[in-house]
C-alpha cells in the first residue's frame, strides 16, 4: 500500500503542477487549447506510468466511481483521498512559490483555481462539472473493465480529459477533479467560497458514472485480468 500511497501523491502532484501550471504559466502563450492539451497529455503519460501501481486514480472523483464499483476497499481509497490531496496541496504551494519567488506571471490571475459567475453561473457550473465528472469517470470504469480493448485504456483516459476540458475552460477552468481544485485553492483564499462546488459536484458525477455504467454491462464474462496499459484499479 505504501507504493500506491505515493504513486498516488506523486501522479495528482505532477498532474496538478505541470497541467494547472501550463494555465499559471502559459495561458496567454498556448490558450485554453494547449491547457487542455496539457491535461490530457499529463493524465496519459500518468496512466501508462504509475497505472501498474496505483491504477492512477489521481483524482477523488475517480477512486469514489471505483470503490462504488467494488474495484478498491473502503480503507484503501482513503488512503488514495489522502495522498491525492497531499500531492495537489503540495503542488498548489509550489506554484505559489513559483508566481511569489520565482517572478513568474500568473497568466489566469487566480493561480489556475476554478470559479464560476462570469461565463456561468452557479447552477450552470454545478451542471456542467457533474456532466463532464460523469462523463471522466465513466470512460475510466468502462475502459478498464476486462471486456475493453486491451492497452488502450490510458489513450481514452487521456482523450477524454482533453475535451472535457476544451468544453470546461472558458465555464469553470475545468475541475471534474476535487484535489486539482483544492491545491491551488488553499494558496488562493479568494477561491475557498466557491470551492465547495468543486468538491460536491465531482463527488456526485463520480457516484452518477459508476449507475451509468451498471446500465452497460460487460459483454464478456469479467476476469481479474489487469490492462496492459497498466491503467486498469
């Protein structure tokens, strides 16, 4: 468990660095088209990486779609909770560190924490990070199933997460993740009013993913039978 405990911190912190930072650092540089790339791009490289260890949930969302799914124990996706939100909040701090001392502009003006009230409201944001929850956590329990084309999973993971973001940015700068809000949130107080939202809707997309999928069930006998990819929990 101690393996998974870290590629689990490991994956969420590079996921919430290098993906929520090509938005800190490069947003005005590479648009909300390269950010979403970014993401996509991080997510793939993390599942084919740490996937044979932790699964690579990096996301609390995730884990919760795949508990309800009885693919993780109770205890062991606390444990994945915990070192998700460690790895986000040390990311988080990193960039802060990064726009404080390091003299980098933060391109988003809110270290590339998510909001809603400009482009969306408050039910609209809510709305659209249940759907687009829904939508990451159901490609993650329908691709790692044992039924899914193998070695591909990872690919999907990646893909999925870059048009989900395509659709998100310009909404809500894209959470579908609670640990990817909540890192850069602790280091930018003005974002923790409407934080709750970034936890509660990702929860209940998760919970909503893993009823849509029972609606498709596999069409060949389960096996325990890990991907290829490395990205089957």
């Amino acid at each position: 468990m101690s393996q998974r405990f870290t590629a689990e911190l490991l994956g969420t912190f590079a996921l919430v660095f290098f993906a929520v930072g090509s938005a800190v650092f490069g947003l005005t540089s590479i648009g909300p088209y390269g950010v979403a790339l970014a993401f996509g791009v991080t997510l793939l490289a993390l599942a084919y990486s740490i996937g044979p260890i932790s699964g690579c949930h990096v996301n609390p969302a995730v884990t919760l779609g795949v508990l309800l799914a009885r693919g993780i124990s109770g205890k062991a996706a606390g444990i994945y909770v915990a070192a998700q939100l460690i790895g986000a909040i040390l990311a988080g701090g990193l960039l802060k560190i990064m726009v404080t001392y390091g003299g980098v502009l933060d391109n988003t003006g809110a270290l590339g924490t998510n909001s809603w009230g400009v482009t969306v409201d408050g039910p609209g944001a809510f709305i659209i990070e249940v759907a687009m929850t829904a939508l990451l956590v159901l490609v993650v329990l329908l691709v790692t199933r044992a039924d899914a084309a193998p070695g591909f999973a990872g690919l999907a993971i990646g893909l999925v997460l870059t048009g989900i973001h395509l659709v998100g940015i310009p909404l809500t700068g894209t959470s579908v993740n609670p640990a990817r809000s909540i890192g850069p949130a602790v280091f930018y107080p003005a974002a923790l009013p409407q934080l709750w939202l970034f936890i509660v809707a990702p929860l209940i997309g998760g919970a909503l993913a893993f009823g849509l999928s029972k609606a498709l069930p596999p069409t060949a006998p389960v096996v325990p039978e890990r991907d290829p990819s490395g990205a089957r929990p």
